[in-house]
C-alpha cells in the first residue's frame, strides 16, 4: 500500500513567494504519484503563521483550484517553529508519512524523492541536511556552524548543517505529541524520540522572491532558545565559574592579610575596582541565565495552548 505523505509548509507574509512556488510542490507531488511512491491522497497543507498580507487569501484560493492543495491558520503569529509543529499535529492523524519545508523555495524539493526512498528502506526519521554553503555570506556561515558546533558541546543533540526540512512517519509524531513543552526547538527534539533515522544531502538555492524572515535578532534568539530548552549545561558552567572566583577570591584575602601583616600594603582603589566590577558583572550574567531557565519554567507550568488553529480551508478529516 503506498504512504499517504502530506507536505507542511508554514507561511508568513509569504505573498511574493507563494504563488511561484506553490506550482512547484504540486508538481512535485503529483511527479512522486505518478511514479507510485506515493497514495494519490497525499497532499500540501500550508500553515499560515498568522500572516498580515494576503497570504491565507493565497492560500483559500489555491484549496479551491485543486484537491491536493489544503491550509490552516493560526489565530495569531506563533513563530516558525510552532507553525510547523501545527501542521504536523494536523497530518499525523491522516497520513503516513510527513515532509515539513519552508515556502521560500530554498530546500531543494527534488530531496524528497530520497527521502521517501528512506522511508521506504525503513527510516522513520530522514533528516535534510545541507551539503555546503557557498549560498551563504562568510558572516552567517560562520555562526550557524559555529551555533551547530555549540550546541553539541553543549549537550544538545542536533543534526549539523540540518534546520526543519524532514521527513517524519505518522509512528514518530504520535510519539512526539507526547512531547508537551512549550518551549520547542524542533530540530533538537526530534532525535530525542528516537526511532531508525538518515541524512539525505542538498544543495540550498537562494531565496525565490520575498524577503528572509529571519534576520540576525531572529537566529540569535533561536540559538539561545536552542540552548536553553536542551540543555542545563550553561547552569554548570556558571557553578564551575562560582567556585573558581571564590577559590580566586580566598587566595586574594590570604595574599592581603600577608602583605598587610608584612607592612607593605599599598593602598590604592583601582585594582578594588576591578575585582568588584569583575565579580559583578559575573554575577549578574549569572543571575540573567538563572532567569532565562525560571522564565522557561513558568511559561511551562502555566500550559498554555502552543498555537489555536482559526480556520481550515476544509474541514479536518477523519
């Protein structure tokens, strides 16, 4: 029996893009029907990110002029991340298999076809995983495999060079939807479930039309974030740096009770200074990353909803 493969796609403010690559995911998975990889009832469900353009209207649109093509919307802008993991939550009851993908064009659909070959060799997890990146300027090549590297140190089990594009079998989000933290941080969570899983290997193209919307602000968040919801380890590292400045700081009261009681002590208010400002600011970077993890633990225990879905272009299946 062929898999059923829904392709989630989140959109925001994507209605430059949209209408040009829209044609190419329904090439493609009619393209994958045609050659009997995939069921016929496979389909592209856009999640609307809570979009102030035209991009729902797009997307209504589009459901009216062929089956394959089907959308929901969030009552607000959520993020990418739970953007994605809407859509996901949507499909794992009606499909197969899964391919979450930006809308931009970047990824190279053609992967698919790997992936679903993957799938069929008995992956329940196939990670798309970038080849190189000559696409991107030294800046941003630097800091994403410097922020990937970074994370492993940490303790964080990530895919290097992998962001959202996968494939993921209806088996593993039904797994993952046990998974109830509001904090997420897709590409890190998924390989804590577990399950047979591979890489398939790209080339990233650049953007189509439109803009990115994710600026350095935005990557710098989502590091952080990263960081934090996967792993304590910054946590240690402050009680490492504690009991070093206090082992520093009892050597620094030895030394000035010898000098005092050996009359040479020299008074003098800058190397004070110093140590006091030094010791400070440790603190309170210290007392910052305690807040981020306090903060990460209230909006936990609160449980709130981590996305509302407004409106479907057809009612939910069966």
């Amino acid at each position: 029996m062929l898999p059923i493969l829904y392709i989630v796609i989140p959109c925001y403010n994507e209605e430059k893009v949209l209408p040009i690559t829209c044609s190419m995911f329904l090439e493609k998975i009619t393209g994958l029907v045609e050659k009997e990889k995939i069921s016929d009832e496979s389909r592209i469900l856009f999640v609307n990110d809570g979009s102030k353009d035209q991009t729902w209207e797009i997307i209504c649109k589009l459901a009216e002029t062929d089956r394959h093509y089907m959308g929901i919307s969030q009552s607000r802008n959520r993020g990418h991340q739970n953007a994605v993991l809407a859509g996901l939550m949507e499909a794992k009851d009606v499909c197969d298999i899964t391919i979450s993908i930006d809308c931009d064009g970047q990824d190279d659909i053609d992967a698919m076809d790997e992936m679903i070959d993957a799938y069929a060799d008995g992956c329940e997890v196939v990670y798309g995983v970038r080849s190189k990146r000559d696409t991107d300027t030294f800046f941003k090549r630097f800091t994403a495999e410097g922020f990937y590297k970074l994370l492993n140190w940490m303790g964080a089990e990530v895919i290097f060079n992998h962001a959202d594009y996968r494939l993921v079998s209806s088996r593993v989000l039904q797994e993952f939807a046990n998974f109830k933290e509001v904090n997420i941080f897709l590409r890190g969570m998924f390989p804590l479930v577990g399950f047979k899983s591979t890489s398939v290997y790209y080339e990233r193209h650049e953007r189509i039309a439109g803009e990115s919307h994710y600026p350095l602000k935005k990557m710098l968040a989502l590091a952080f974030d990263g960081i934090t919801s996967l792993s304590v380890k910054p946590l240690h590292l402050i009680t490492g740096m504690g009991c070093a400045i206090a082992l520093l700081s009892f050597c620094a009261v030895i030394w000035s009770i010898v000098v005092q009681l050996i009359g040479e002590a020299v008074p003098g208010w800058a190397s004070m200074t110093s140590i006091i400002c030094f010791i400070g600011g440790v603190q309170l970077i210290s007392i910052g990353v305690l807040g981020e993890y306090i903060g990460k633990i209230y909006m936990e225990v609160k449980e709130r909803p981590r996305y509302i879905i407004s409106d479907r272009t057809k009612k939910k299946e069966e």
